[in-house]
C-alpha cells in the first residue's frame, strides 16, 4: 500500500478543517432563532445578533475561497512530482496559517488575522513558483 505524500496529507487535513468550519456558527444560528427557523430558511438570509459569529461566517467563506486556490497548487506538485521538504512544510503552515486565521477572524484580532491571511498567501507563492520551476 502506498502511502500519501505530505502534501497531499495536509491537502487532505486543510479540507477536513474548511469542511467544518460552518458547524459552530450554524449551532449559533440554532441557538439564536431555534431549529426550525434556522433550517427552514429558502433563501439563507437568517441573521445573527453575534458579531463572532458573522465573522466566523465570513472567515469560513474566505477559506473556501483560497482553498480554491491552494488544492490545484498541490495537485499539480504532485502531478510533476514536484515534491520537496520545502513544498511539504509549505503545505502544513497553510494547514495552520488557516486555522489562526479562522480563530483570529472570529475573535476580532485584526493584526494576527492579516499575518496569518499572508503567511498563508505566501505558501500559496512557494507552491506556485515550484511548479514554474519544475
């Protein structure tokens, strides 16, 4: 059996993670307005009283966003087997850039929310220029 390169693990991980980040802010959402109200929504405009919780809503959206990104980049390291320690650790700061980046969102502290939004940019970089110097 073989098994998964690093950066296909974190890929995989940084997935899990981005899948789930919409489970404490619809919890919220039951919370606040009670389970019918919460799911019986046709047009997904419930609202929140918390600011934490728009915010985690949107840092879940922006995750989403760059993992649009970020998993074709990996893919394609694969793909020309492009693999090095360099992409490897790459893949696993994106992996925790991300995940301080959601809690930093959600807890309004501004400063570490944009380095860790950068920092995982910056990965995205390293990514992309291996394989252009594949």
């Amino acid at each position: 059996m073989n098994s998964v390169s690093k950066e296909i693990y974190w890929l995989t991980l940084t997935i899990i993670m981005t899948a789930s980040l919409w489970i404490p802010y619809i919890i919220n959402r039951i919370i606040e307005l009670g389970a019918l109200n919460a799911f019986w929504d046709p047009f997904g405009n419930t609202s929140t009283d918390k600011a934490w919780a728009q915010r985690m809503m949107d840092s879940h959206y922006n995750a989403v966003e760059n993992l649009v990104i970020f998993a074709p980049l990996v893919i394609l390291v694969q793909i020309y087997s492009a693999n090095t320690n360099i992409t490897a650790t790459a893949c696993m700061i994106y992996f925790f850039a991300r995940l301080i980046h959601y809690v930093s969102y959600t807890f309004a502290i501004p400063l570490l929310r944009v380095v860790t939004f950068l920092a995982g940019y910056g990965m995205q970089l390293i990514l992309a220029l291996t394989i252009l110097n594949t």
